[in-house]
C-alpha cells in the first residue's frame, strides 16, 4: 500500500451495496458496473490523505515543537515552551536574558524566585511581576500560558525602565514637596509669631523676621519658577529648536545677567569669534548661560573672576565655557550633578538661593540642542563647564 494512502471503505461499501439494489431492481448490469466504477473512483481520486500516522504518537507533537521554535526564534520578546516544568524550547531573546544553558534544564531551576516558582506550579497560569530576576533591580512581568495538561508556553517582559522610570517620577514628588514644605513651615511660623498680639517683640527682631519671610517667599519663587522651566524643556525635549541665533551677543549678555550688577567686575569673556550661529531657542539658552554663571559665582572664590569662553570646535560645533576659581567638586559628585535635587553642599546650596535644579535645566536643554555637556572639576582649584553645540549650516 503506498504510504499515506486512504481507503474509504465506508464509501466503497455503500456504493457496492447501492449497485447490488440496482442490479436487483432491473437496471442494466453494465450500467450499474460502470456506476459503481466511477463512485468508488472518485472516493479514490476525491478523498485527502490524512495526517500520517504514525508509530510514535509524540511524532506529530514533535513536528508542531519545531514548527513553534521556528515561529519563536526571532520574536524579541523572550518565550520559553515547557514540557511539565522541562525547557524544551527557548527562543534567542530568551536565551539571552537567561543564558543559553536554560534549554532542556527544569524552569523552576532556572527562574529560581519564589513567585516563579509559585506560577509554574498554578494550573490555570497567569502572571507575575518578578524583581530581580536578572540583576538586583530587574523588574519583570513573567506570564504563562498553558497549552495543553503538559505543555505551556511562559512569556517574559521587561519592565524595569518603566519601574525606574515611576521610581524617578516618585522620588521627584517627595522632593519636590519636600523642598516647597520647608520654606513653606518657615514662613508661616515666622508669621504667626508676628501676628500673636500677646508676642512682645522688639523692633528689630520684628525687622529679621520680616527679612526671614521675604527670604524664603523668594526661595519658594525660585523653585516654582525652576521647576515649570524644568518641566518646560522636559515636555518640548524631542522638538530641536530651529531658530538661528548668534551665541556671541547672547552669551555676553546672558552671563552679565546671571553674575548681577554687583559682580559685573569679576566677570571675563574669552570670544573666539564675533560671530557664531547655533540652531536654537533664545530663552533657553540664555537660561543655560545664566545658571551656569550664577552658580561659578555662588560656589567660586569669593574674589578670583569667572570666565566665560565662546569658540568654534571640531566637527562644527560651538564650544561655550564657564570656569571658576573656587573649591572645585569632589570627582565622586560629578556623575550625579544633572539630577534633580543633587547637592554636594545643600546648606550652601540653599544659603545661596540654590534650588537644585539649575544643572538639571542644563542637562535637558543640552539635550534638546542636541549638544554635550561636561563638568570637569579640580578639587582646590576650581570648575569648567562646557558645552558644545552643533553649529547652524
Ligand atoms: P543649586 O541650585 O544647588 O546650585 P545646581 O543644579 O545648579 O543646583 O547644582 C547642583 C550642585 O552642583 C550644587 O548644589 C553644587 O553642589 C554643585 N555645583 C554646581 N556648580 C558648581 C561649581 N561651579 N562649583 C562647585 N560646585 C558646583
């Protein structure tokens, strides 16, 4: 018998017992021979072949396996088919995030948590968010599916970015209330000592209670004020400004506003160019200017001159710098300036008027510029921000 072929024997039966009635009935031999003959032809010719089968039931299971590990294999998100709790197939995503020697061993050897562990054993599936399952602050979201009593596929998806991402969002808050919370508990308790009519309170602590309020009134500015900056160039990040402007005149004038009228004389500029146009957007980076110069004048030497340098780079770049001469930055502190609230000095920071924020606002309007930004710092001997800046064509 050729392999894979059917025999419809119902069908033949009936078209045979169908040709005998009619032979009884008086219709023609020849007719009802040649009637049956065709029947059973188009059985023969009609019917498809079934699936083989074949002598090892697991055949046809192994043959859906490796159609499946073919369909997985690219997919970036990281599958794993079980057989009961044995790895039989793990795709390349998965391997890579487990390591190639997770095929064939038992999952729950492999995924070891506990809540891994837990899900492998429900029957009915489900999902798991699992920390740490690839480093300590790994965050993933593990699911499976079952198939059948003893297969089940198990999908994983990562999400630490978006746990880092909420993490961040909840630290800001807590940060930010608390740095609004301060000043705020500040000047109601300064007020409200000078409202008690049973308070005797001299003229000139009344004086330094005033001064104390309009104090933090103005450090409660500053911060609403930086943070709707920060928020401003967070929201318009992916939007590269497109407007040309001259960074010579706007730089010069920039810095004179963040060193203020008083500090004017300490105040130098280093031009390479009287002229050098950069794509961007003005207020931005005169806000960029003007922090960078306030804080070389909040935590420079108290009399050695900051300098502020404009010049062309390589690669068609603008280079601005502002150096000061003061105590420098511990190296240990610089990776982390950029980040909201980081103070290497926070009495120092707030005696000044500092927010926290100014090197953030930096960071992002660099970013938006599609500039660079780096802190190099000399313990001792002072600080030198630069940026660089793509020039307009
Ligand atoms: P702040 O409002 O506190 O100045 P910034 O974001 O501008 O906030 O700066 C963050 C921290 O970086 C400051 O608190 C200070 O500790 C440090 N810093 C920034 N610029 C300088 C500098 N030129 N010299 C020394 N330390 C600096």
């Amino acid at each position: 018998m050729e392999q894979g072929r059917y025999f419809p024997i119902a069908g033949m039966v009936i078209a045979l017992v169908t040709g005998l009635i009619m032979i009884f009935a008086g219709v023609s031999g020849w007719l009802v021979g040649a009637a049956v003959l065709i029947w059973i032809g188009s059985f023969w010719l009609a019917v498809p072949p079934p699936p083989a089968s074949t002598a090892d039931p697991r055949e046809g299971v192994q043959l859906t396996t490796s159609g499946m590990r073919d369909l997985v294999e690219h997919s970036g998100l990281p599958m794993v088919l079980l057989d009961s709790n044995r790895i039989i197939i793990a795709n390349a995503a998965a391997r890579e995030v487990m390591g190639e020697h997770m095929l064939g061993q038992d999952a729950r050897v492999v995924f070891r948590h506990p809540e891994a562990v837990d899900l492998l054993t429900r029957p009915e599936g489900g999902s798991a968010t699992i920390h740490g399952l690839t480093g300590t602050r790994s965050n993933w979201q593990v699911s499976r599916h079952p198939i059948d009593q003893r297969y089940s596929l198990i999908e994983l998806v990562n999400r630490t970015a978006e746990a880092d991402v909420s993490r961040a969002h909840t630290d800001f808050v807590a940060n930010a209330s608390h740095e609004l919370r301060t000043p705020l508990a500040s000047i109601i308790g300064y007020m409200e000592t000078l409202a008690d009519a049973q308070a005797d309170i001299d003229p000139e602590r009344t004086a330094r209670f005033h001064t104390t309020v309009l104090r933090e009134a103005r450090r409660l500015q500053a911060l609403v004020s930086d943070l709707m900056s920060l928020s401003r160039v967070e929201a318009e990040k992916h939007d590269q400004p497109r407007e040309p402007v001259d960074l010579i005149p706007l730089v010069q004038q920039a810095a004179r506003d963040g060193a203020t009228h008083d500090r004017q004389d300490r105040l130098e500029f280093a031009l390479g160019e009287k002229t050098l146009m950069v794509r961007g957007d003005r207020n931005q980076l005169e806000q960029l200017v003007r922090n960078l110069v306030e804080n070389a004048f909040k935590y420079g030497s108290a009399d050695a001159p900051v300098t502020v340098g404009v010049e062309r780079g390589e690669r068609d770049m603008a280079i601005l710098s502002v150096r000061d001469r003061g105590e420098g930055i511990a190296p240990e502190h610089i990776p982390h300036l950029t980040r909201r609230f980081y103070r290497t000095d926070p009495g120092r920071s707030r005696a000044a008027g500092g927010t926290g924020l100014g090197l953030a606002i930096v960071k992002h309007i660099v970013e938006r510029h599609r500039g660079r930004l780096d802190i190099a710092s000399q313990p001792g001997s002072g600080t030198c921000v630069t940026i660089a800046l793509p020039l307009a064509a």
